[in-house]
C-alpha cells in the first residue's frame, strides 16, 4: 500500500515588522507570521488623530536596492509614494544652518566658524602624518574625523541627548555609513556660505502620497494574505522556543507549533529569554546587551510650522529635545489644510514632560509659530530605539548569532541582529532571511530522508 508523506512543517516567523513581513512576503514554501500586536508594521506603524497622522517617530524611506525598489513597486500603486528631497536643519548657538553640521558652518557666530575650521584642517593634517591612533569611542571618533571644534558645538552634545547615560560607552564601530565626511573644499566653501547640498545616505527619500507610512506593512501583509490567506497571525505572541524539538509554543495555541526553520525579527535578548536549555555562555552574552529606549510627542499644531525643515537636529542642552520633525512639511496629507503635524524627541527618559518648556523651545527652533498654537500632544514611549554599541557588543552578538544558526535559527532586523540600520537594511534582512529558511529547511528535508 502507497503511503503519503505528511507535508512538512511551515517555516515560522516571529514578529511582523518589516523584517518578517519581506521574509515572508518572499518565501514560497508553507509560512506562519506570528505578531504579537494586533497590528503588523513593528516601529513603521502610524496613528491618526484628529485629522493628524504620527509615525513612530521619523520613517523616511531611502531605497537604493534594486530588491526593495522591486518589492515596493509590487505592491503599491504606481502613483502611491512620491519622492521628497530632504530639507534638514541643525539648530545651534541660536542659529539654524543646514545639514550637516559639518559642510554648512556658516551662519554660526564666527568665533565657532573659525575654531570649527582651524580644528579641522588640525585633524586632517594629523590624519596625514599617521600621529591620530584608531578612535576607541564615538567621540574620539568626531574628533578625530572633524576635529575638536565640530565634535565641541555638535557631535558630542548631540548624541550626548540622544543616547544618555550609554553616551560614554559608544564605541567607534557603527557610525561611519550614517556620518557624511566632506573634503576640505565642502567644509571651507559651506563656512564661506556656499551650499553644500546632497551630503549623506538620505539626500532624498520615499514617503506614501496619502500619509503614513504604516502605508508599507499593510502593502506587505496585504500580498502575504492575498497569496496565502491565514499565513498572518496578529495577538499572537512566541512564548518559548525549543530549538532542539523544532517546536515554538505561540499564545493562542493549544499546542507546540513545529516549524522546518525559524526566522526571529525579536529583540535578540528577548529571543535568547525564549530559549530553554541555553548554554551558560549564550545566555551571559545576552545579558551583556545594552539598548535605550526614549520618549517622543505626538504634536498637532494649529497652524503650519513656521520653518520648512522636514527634521531638525537640536545639539543644545539647554532646549528639552534633541530631534524635533515636521511631517507635514515632507507631505501636507499628514496634517489638515492649514494645520501641521510634528514629532519631538525628548532628552529626558523619565519623569514629569514639562510641557511650556518644549512649547518655548519649538518657537525658538521654528517648529512653532508660538505657544499657543498646540492643538494637542500624546506622549508615545519606545523601548527598544537603539541599540548601544559598547565593548561587549561586538563579542556578545557574535557568539549570540554563531549559536543561534548552529541551532537553525536566523535571528534578522534590527533588534534582532542587535544593529543600527534603515528600513530598507531591514527589508534586505527579510529577504536573505527568507532565501535561508528555504536552504536550511532543503537541508533538514534531506537530511531525514537519508
């Protein structure tokens, strides 16, 4: 008698961020998205308010892959995102000069202007001669790429707001791709008043025409659903993982769920939580991970902003925020006709959010015409926003991944490769993901039929 082999176990993906989501829009074996939320998109969600639209903060779309642009004109309509030239401000010293800091010194009072200067050409002649050693921490790193006077009036005191206390403890290994580096020409022309426009990875970038980039999660789980309809579980949360059983335990499920590979877009410390029977090793590797977390406004304004940045980068730490952003100024269907939406990213990650201060400090920046145009905020928190590249980061990641892919699991995205990237990496991260769980899960198949 002819007997059937069961069909294999579906490859399972915990977390429908866009990681998940592009891992398993392109799988085409049998799929599980498990999504503890009741709705999928991670930090690329959006909330609606009144007639304002509020992402998680800023989520501008940079695309240079050739596979993400692919996947975005796959499932969105030909004429659902516009391209958008950035318009970024720094505020210092009680002036508003473009981004970077770096290439745009003009307009700062010039006793900055010149120290600014003179540093820098010091450290490019000291990079010349060999005399700078490798940087070990992120300021050493300003210093020594910029010199004394721009890590002074911007590097230092800015990501001093945004990281905290984890300031101290950044080291150097992270930061290069995201830091635009002029020539001595860029630097000089743009103290002299030259524009030095284009700088950097994000000189323009993507945005859905209708508002909101949640635009992009639900394209995704749209095709994932229209394809395979049920592959998406939302309330679904991974509550342990039996690496040796091939097995996942989901919230809902009366029982284990068996998968033929796993592809995990959770906080990597949080996965390694999940595991049971984790070497001690890997469990103090996890330990050793360091993020931080932060508070952000949601802010409508009862009349448009009165500068026309689409960010602003805040280094004082005079001002209560270090990142303030206009919405509506990159596209007016964020806000209502006269009307403008704004994020602002506040210093302080704990305590009483003085309110009158932030107001003062929006009208000092340009965010705001002036106090009184509040129309309403809501204090969102993150908890996971970055990760803190600190000494034990580099080891602990890599042994984390190392044991991981021994035990066939893929731990992808941002927390969960436990790295700083864009959206776009992320989706690049699902799709390697996705081409991997069909490898591995090839592998395992054979391997049983031997």
């Amino acid at each position: 008698m002819l007997r059937m082999s069961a069909s294999p176990p579906p490859v399972v993906v915990l977390g429908a961020g866009l990681t998940g989501l592009a891992a398993a829009y392109h799988l085409r074996t049998p799929c599980l998205l498990a999504e503890r939320e009741s709705i999928v998109g991670g930090h690329a969600r959006s909330r609606r308010r009144q007639g304002h639209t509020f992402d998680v903060t800023g989520h501008w779309l940079h695309l240079r892959d050739p596979r993400t642009r692919r996947l975005l004109a796959d499932i969105s309509p030909a004429d659902a995102w516009v391209e958008v030239e950035r318009r970024t401000s720094i505020f210092a010293h009680g002036a508003r000069v473009p981004y970077p800091f770096q290439a745009n010194l003009h307009g700062l009072p010039l006793e900055v202007v010149r120290e600014c200067l003179v540093e820098f050409i010091a450290a490019r002649e000291a990079a010349a001669v060999g005399a700078q050693g490798s940087p070990r921490t992120f300021a050493e790193f300003a210093e020594a790429r910029f010199g004394r006077g721009i890590a002074r009036h911007f590097f230092v005191p800015y990501n001093r707001k945004l990281w905290g206390a984890a300031f101290d403890r950044l080291d150097a290994s992270w930061v290069d791709r995201y830091v635009p580096t002029p020539s001595v020409s860029q630097v000089v022309g743009g103290a002299l008043g030259l524009p030095q426009e284009g700088l950097g990875y994000n000189a323009r970038f993507l945005y859905p025409r209708a508002g909101g980039i949640d635009a992009l999660p639900r394209g995704l789980s749209a095709a994932i659903e229209a394809r395979a309809p049920g592959t998406i579980r939302r309330g679904c949360a991974a509550e342990e993982v039996d690496v040796r059983g091939r097995r996942v335990k989901l919230s809902g499920q009366a029982d284990w769920q068996p998968y033929s590979a796993l592809i995990s877009t959770l906080p990597l410390p949080e996965l390694v939580a999940r595991i049971a029977d984790v070497p001690a090793e890997v469990r103090e590797a996890a330990a050793a991970l360091r993020w931080i977390g932060w508070r952000y406004l949601d802010l409508a304004s009862k009349r448009p902003a009165p500068a026309d940045y689409h960010w602003v980068y805040v280094p004082s730490p005079a001002l209560p925020f270090f990142r303030v952003g206009v919405y509506s100024n990159a596209v007016a269907s964020m806000a209502p006709r006269g009307a403008s939406s704004l994020y602002v990213e506040l210093s302080d990650r704990a305590g009483p959010v003085d309110l009158a201060a932030i107001a003062e400090g929006l009208v000092e920046v340009g965010a705001l015409a002036e106090r009184g145009d509040i129309a309403f905020t809501d204090l969102r928190e993150i908890e996971y926003a970055y990760v803190v590249f600190d000494d034990d980061h580099g080891p602990a990641t890599a042994l984390l991944h190392r044991w991981l892919a021994s035990v066939g699991v893929r731990s992808c995205g941002r927390y969960g490769a436990w790295i700083y990237n864009s959206m776009e990496d992320s989706m690049i991260q699902g799709i390697e993901a996705a081409a991997w769980a069909t490898t591995w899960s090839t592998a395992q198949a054979q391997g049983a039929g031997r």
